[in-house]
C-alpha cells in the first residue's frame, strides 16, 4: 500500500466524559445512557469521587441504580457535605462475566457551601461528687480526712 494512501486509524476504549460541578451538600442525582454495545443486563454499578485518580482515599460513594440501559446516580447530602473542591470521578460497570466498563470519567469542582446546620455544643463535663466547687476536695464518704502529722525528716546531714 502506498504512504500517501494510508490513513491511520484509532481504536479507543476510553470512557465517555462529563464534568461535574457540585455544590457541597446538596442531593444530586443524575442519569447516565449506556452505549447499546454494552449489554448491562445483570451487570452492577459503581461510581465514586477522589481528589486525584491515584488517590486511596474515596471522597464519595454514588449510591448506583441500573435500569434499562441507563444507570442512575444519587449522591446524597451526607456524601457531598464532605467533598473536596476539586477532584475526579468515574463510573463503571461489572458484567456478569466479571469483565469490567468504565462508562464515564471527569473531573469534579464543587462550590463550598454556605447554609449548614450549627456545630453541636461541647457536652458540659459531669462535676466530681467530691468537689466543693472552691477548689478543695471533699471527701465522698462525708468523713474527714486524715491529717498527716508525722514531723518533717530532718534534711542537714
């Protein structure tokens, strides 16, 4: 075949990709088409976020519904109260064949929120049953307590 002929041709099989942009704390759910290609018949979802691809730590879980041939994202407020601002995410499929799709990549900005529910106050600490309260220690039991009144050891060689 002639150069000048030869076109070249690219198999990709990278996942689609969407962006998300979140705002820290609230529901979202969204819906994602599966390629017909994949037959996701009795396959099983999962989706999550990381501050980075190589990241160990999951900032947060999708909770993942398949249906059809769409797979249905919900990420519920407890999970985006704690997201970064930046960050990554996938989701991807196990066939029944245990052979595994990622069916879309992107990146995550979240937008801090503002509204949120106050901190809960510090418990305030149980008093001892033995404190007067002016800095002196009663004992429990009513009693006085003994007094040591053994004469100092002489310290002078």
């Amino acid at each position: 075949m002639p150069l000048g002929r030869f076109r070249p041709q690219t198999f990709s099989a990278l996942p689609e990709r969407l962006d998300l942009k979140l705002y820290q704390g609230d529901t979202v759910s969204l819906t994602i088409p599966v390629p017909v290609s994949i037959d996701i018949d009795g396959a099983e979802a999962a989706a999550q976020i990381r501050a980075s691809a190589s990241s160990d730590d999951i900032a947060a879980t999708f909770d993942a519904v398949i249906e059809k041939q769409f797979i249905t994202l919900t990420l519920t407020h407890d999970e985006a109260t704690g997201l970064p601002t930046r960050g990554v995410w996938d989701c991807e499929v196990t066939l029944p064949d245990g052979s595994v799709r990622t069916i879309v990549t992107g990146r995550v900005d979240v937008s801090p929120e503002v509204t949120r529910a106050a901190p809960e106050p510090e418990p305030e600490p149980e008093p001892d049953p033995g404190d007067s309260g002016d800095g002196t220690t009663e004992p429990d039991d009513g009693e006085t307590p003994p007094v040591d009144d053994t004469p100092p050891e002489d310290e002078t060689p």
